[in-house]
C-alpha cells in the first residue's frame, strides 16, 4: 500500500527517529501481540495512514499504521492505531503510552473515545485513504455512527484483537496480526448475510499488504444485554455445585446452542459447499494428529504414560469418506458465542491468527467444532470446581462429573436434531475431542499447571476405554495432582 503521509513526517523526526525502539518495547506488552513476550530485534513502519487531524483544535491526531517485526527468521505484520496528543494531555494516557519525544504523547488511539468516535464516522462517509478504504454494508445502519454522544469504551478482554463498543449501537473489532487476504470473519459475515445466529455485518476496514488484500477490521451491530456463553455457564455451574438454585436452567440452552450450531454448518456448506473425506484425506488428518500428539508428550511428560491409548483412539478415525469436509468456524468453545435474548449468536470465525488465511478457509469436519465445544464444557465445569470451595471434594467432583455428562449429551442432542452432522459413531468425534485434549495439557503445562488436570481427565477418559493401558484413575482432577508437571 502506497502511505497517505511519510511515516517520518506523520510523526515528525523527534518521534520518527525513536519510534521504532519504542514500538520494540511496547509491543511485547500487549497480550494480542503474543510471541511469547518476546522482544521483536527490529520493527520497522511499513505504512501509515492519516485517520483524522484534530490537533490544532486541541484534539487527537490519529495515524493507522502497519509495522512489520522481526522475531528471529519470522517476520509478522501488526496493525497499530495510534494517537499523538500534545504533553500536555489527560493523566489517562500514561496506562497507554508508547512514546513521549519532541513534546508529542504516542499512545494506543484504542483507548481515546474522541479518536475513536472520529474513526466511527469514517465508517458513515465510506471513506477512501490512499488505498485503505472504509466500506459501509449496510449504509442506512451507518447513518447512526454520525451521532454525536455515543459512549465509546474498549472491550476489557483482548486477546488476539481489539474492540471498541459505540453506545449500545456497534462494535469495532481490529484485527492486530494481519495476514494477506480477506480475513475469514468478514468472508462469512458477507456471504452469510441474514442468516440466523449470526451477528449483523455493517462495515470494514479493507487495504492491502505487499500487494495483496488484507482486512484490517470489521464493525458489527452491537447486541445490548448479550451474554457470554462461558460466563452463562460457569455462573450456573458455580450455583450448581454450592447447592444454589442455577440462575438459568443450563441444559435446555445447551440443547438450543447445539441446534445453533448445526444451523450455521448447514449455512456455511450451503454457502461455500462441500467435499468428501476420502481415504487418503483421512489417512493425512490422522498422521498429523499422531505428530500432534507427539509434539504435546514432548511438552507435557504427564501425557506419556497414555501414549498407547491414545494413539488407537486417533487410528479409529474413520478410514473411508464417512463423512463431509465443509468451511467450519474452526475456535469454537463457550467464548465464542452469545446468549441474546433471541436466542444464540456465533462470533468471531476468524480462526487461528497466527495460520495463514489459506489454512484458516480449508474445508474441514464440522465434528472439529463440535469437538471445540465439548472441550469448553467440560473447562467449564472443571474451571467452577477449581475456583470454587473445596476442589477436592468428592461430592463437588462428582456432580461437576454428573453435569459434563448431561450437558455434552443436551448439546449433541440439539446439534443432531437440527440436521448437524451424525454423531452416532463417536470414533471421529473421539479422535477430534482428544487431538483438542492433547494441545491443552501442553498449553496448560506450559502456561498454568494448575488447570491441567482439566484437560488431563479427558485424557485419562479415553486412555481407558483400552484396558492394557494403566491410565489411573478419571476422577474431575483439579489440578492439584502428583503426576501433573510442576
């Protein structure tokens, strides 16, 4: 992309000149930026884009801008919103700041709500910067976003991007990591427009990177008094298990999130189509699993013990085109969709954002989301017991058992009954659950042993349905076990 401004006189050259060792800092620092923490050996400012220019009035100037850093031999691209006030600015900004130079405050413009109600218009007026351009989907929605007085806020969980709330009318969601070509949540939301259980798609943020289409961010209606799916559950779960009454009877909205599911499958193969799994397909699926595996025992020495178990779980994937590959959300759990009072939402069908766009769209199982799902309940419940009072006791343990059982059966029961894939033989959905299983313990191993025993109980689940394997007792495991890496 051709830059609005050079960065160098965007910033001016006190700034310009320390920017860039700043931004190395800085960048570690944001949980979206991932990495590991590491500190990047050099970032470099690929493009700038001048949103707005308030500062002779006393406002933010806002400048978007694409910078590539360089951790060893990958190079990542991520997306920076950033604001430059005078240093005579509100306190607020400190918890922001990038860079303070030359009597300018560089700080993240994801925190101002003047910048940001700034950008909302751009949305309104279909802008074009350079080659970035503000495309409006639903232009009669848009004509909200000129309305001064929306409250702007930015939302408190970030993980792999970031969102802005305006009012109780839309939220923004920018894309932080950003990969060549369209990402995948503005793929479905436009394709699938209308279709139920999803969000409704206004605008985006469009560009492109070293000569190729990239999606910067997307603006949705936002849905007033939407709950979380993990925070519904564990609420209900927690009452469950200190003998409370549950604020939502859980089951009959497991039942209607599976058929939520089911339906937006059946969407996603009307609207991208389908394919068979063929044998060699499958035989390809079940090789990376096993390496997957392998890859996971490295990490986490608890899962050694299981090994032979579980690898005839991933050998009973089945080895003939028993069932049909199709685009799939490909991150479903409890996170990723909301409770309205319509019924039930899926968001967020980004994918993994650190693959490739490619290998984000493949056509896959839809018993992997499935599987995603299953997963998320029984963190759900494994999570309520160890927050709770009293992790260890047997009577919590057992109806937090109790209530996996019934909650995975009222979700497949849903999915099933509104045409989802047949879940009759469970040998691919086992082998689906445990791959998933398996990448927790490691993740857990390394990033919080506490939660392992969560994922671990999955494991030991299936290591058992093969007697000649010892694979100890499947009790709902805190965590706080012998045999968990420390």
């Amino acid at each position: 992309m051709t830059a609005t401004v050079p960065w160098t006189y965007a910033f001016g050259e006190p700034v310009a000149a320390r920017l860039g060792p700043a931004l190395a800092d800085w960048l570690p620092t944001r949980r979206w930026f991932g990495s590991g923490g590491r500190r990047p050996e050099l970032v470099e400012v690929v493009w700038v884009v001048e949103l707005t220019d308030q500062g002779r009035h006393g406002g933010p100037r806002g400048l978007l801008v694409v910078v590539a850093a360089h951790l060893g031999d990958t190079v990542e691209h991520f997306q920076l919103l950033l604001g430059l006030r005078p240093d005579d600015s509100p306190t607020w900004l400190g918890g922001e700041l990038v860079l303070h130079a030359g009597g300018t405050l560089v700080y993240d413009g994801t925190a101002d709500p003047e910048l940001m109600s700034a950008l909302l218009r751009l949305f309104a007026d279909g802008a074009r910067l350079g080659e970035l351009r503000f495309v409006p989907e639903r232009p009669d929605d848009l004509r909200l976003a000129r309305r001064a007085g929306l409250r702007v806020r930015r939302g408190s969980a970030e993980q792999s991007n970031t969102s802005v709330v305006f009012g109780d009318r839309f939220i923004l969601k920018l894309f932080r990591r950003l990969s060549p070509g369209i990402n995948p949540d503005l793929e479905v939301h436009r394709r699938l427009a209308g279709g139920a259980h999803l969000a409704r798609l206004v605008g985006a943020v469009e560009g492109e990177l070293h000569g190729h289409p990239v999606t910067l961010g997307v603006l949705h209606s936002f849905v007033p008094r939407a709950r979380e799916g993990w925070d519904l559950v564990t609420t209900g779960v927690r009452a469950l298990l200190d003998g409370e009454p549950e604020p939502v009877d859980l089951l009959p909205e497991l039942f209607e999130l599976g058929s939520a599911v089911a339906a937006v499958h059946t969407q996603l193969a009307e609207a991208f189509g389908t394919a068979e799994v063929t044998g060699p397909a499958l035989a390809a699926a079940r090789s990376r699993m096993h390496d997957r595996l392998t890859a996971a025992a490295r990490e986490a020495p608890v899962l050694l013990p299981h090994l032979p178990g579980l690898r005839r779980v991933l050998d009973r994937l089945p080895a003939g085109p028993t069932e049909r590959a199709q685009r799939v959300h490909g991150d479903l759990h409890l996170g990723q969709v909301l409770r309205t009072a319509d019924g039930w939402l899926l968001i967020d069908f980004e994918g993994e954002p650190a693959a490739p766009i490619g290998d984000r769209v493949t056509r896959r199982s839809p018993l992997q989301d499935v599987a995603g799902m299953l997963r998320s309940l029984e963190y759900a419940a494994g999570h309520a017991l160890l927050t709770g009072g009293a992790p260890e006791d047997p009577g919590r343990q057992r109806v937090a058992r109790q209530w996996v059982t019934a909650a995975r059966d009222a979700f497949c029961a849903g999915y099933t009954a509104a045409g989802g894939a047949p879940l009759g033989d469970r040998a691919g959905l086992d082998a689906y659950e445990l791959d998933k299983a398996a990448y927790e313990v490691a993740y857990e191993t390394r990033n919080r042993p506490g939660w392992v025993g969560i994922p671990l109980r999955a494991v030991r689940r299936f290591a058992a349905a093969h007697p000649d394997v010892d694979s100890g007792p499947a009790e709902m495991s805190t965590g706080h076990t012998g045999d968990i890496a420390k």
